[in-house]
C-alpha cells in the first residue's frame, strides 16, 4: 500500500509542554515536575514518561488548527482529528489531554519506530552512554521500510530539543482525512 508522510504547518507562536522560563527569563528549562525524567547525561527528557505523569496546568494553546507542533516538537490535536482518526484507525494513537483545554491532546502513535543505525533511511550521529538516545537522527537518503497492515506508524526522529515523532499514513487514511470537510486545518499530507 502507499503511504503518505504527515506534516505539519507552521505556527508562528506556539508554547513549549516540557520547557519554562528561567529565573533570568531568557534560557527556558525543564519544569520541576519532570525534573527526575531528565537523563543526567545527555539532559533529554524522557517525552513519553512525561506524557503518562500528565501536562502542567499553566500550559495552553491558543490556535485554531486541528494539528500543530508545540515548541518542544510534539503533535498536538483537536478533538475533531483526535476523533476522525479513532473513527478511521481505533486504538493507534496515545492520545494525552491538555488539561487547560481538554478539546487539545498530544498525539503518539503507538507503532512509534526507533531508526536502527545502519538504516540508509536516517542519518545518526551520537549516543547516550547511559539512556542509550540518539544526539540526532534525522531522514537519510533511503526509504524507511513500514511493516506491513500498518495504518499509521512514526519514526522516532531526535533533534537537540529532544524526541521528533514523524507520522506516516497509508492511503485509506491519508484519504479520509485529507478529504474531510470542513478541511482539517494545519494538515500536510505527501505521497511517499
Ligand atoms: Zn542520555
């Protein structure tokens, strides 16, 4: 089957999940709360185990799209794209609430794909001796193999700011989704 790669449009003022400003209100540092998720080598913080413990209150977003990134690369939804894509692919996506707007969630889909280090499909550079994370993986000059059924699937690309979960779609979906109506606003979808 085809796939599609997801992305996303950019927003000019997004909000960080993890980061806060610091006491000099210029550098931004991870809030207390996930503090001990934090590695202490390579200072990633664990993304996924700061979704289970929850979003800090003070957190909000204020846009009208049903998908953007927030500044710290997390995929967050409406409750309409949270919706249509449980309607089209039940059960595939961890979706996290936002809870200073509960219409919001952050979305991971759960066949989320760590780029192997031989993979011509990403480019790794660095690794963290003690939680084993990739410095950088991003897209290398080959395409990424996708097992097979899969409706959505991401890989777990890593920039310096941390996890970069890029989606792909298969074709039933990538067309349900880029032909609803009204259009789900902020969605890029591109054949592979
Ligand atoms: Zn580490």
């Amino acid at each position: 089957m085809k796939y599609y790669q997801l992305s996303i449009e950019d927003v000019p003022l997004s909000e960080f999940l993890f980061r806060e400003a610091g006491e000099s209100k210029t550098n931004l540092r991870f809030r207390k709360l996930y503090l001990d998720l934090v590695c202490t080598r390579c200072r990633k913080l664990d993304e996924i185990a700061a979704l289970r413990r929850g979003i800090d209150l003070d957190v909000s977003f204020k846009f009208a799209r049903d998908i953007m990134m927030s500044s710290d690369d997390q995929v967050i939804v409406s409750a309409r794209f949270r919706d249509m894509v449980q309607s089209v692919a039940p059960d595939e996506i961890e979706f996290y609430e936002i809870p200073s707007n509960c219409a919001l969630s952050v979305a991971i889909p759960k066949i989320l794909i760590s780029p192997a280090e031989k993979d011509d499909a990403f480019n790794i550079t660095g690794k963290c001796g003690l939680c084993g994370r990739y410095t950088e993986a991003t897209w290398g000059a080959g395409i990424p193999k996708i097992p097979a059924d899969c409706n959505i699937v991401a890989y777990r690309l890593e920039t310096h700011v941390g996890m970069l979960a890029r989606w792909e779609v298969n074709e039933r979906v990538a067309h349900i989704l880029k032909h609803s109506r009204p259009k789900l606003k902020g969605l890029i979808l591109r054949a592979r």
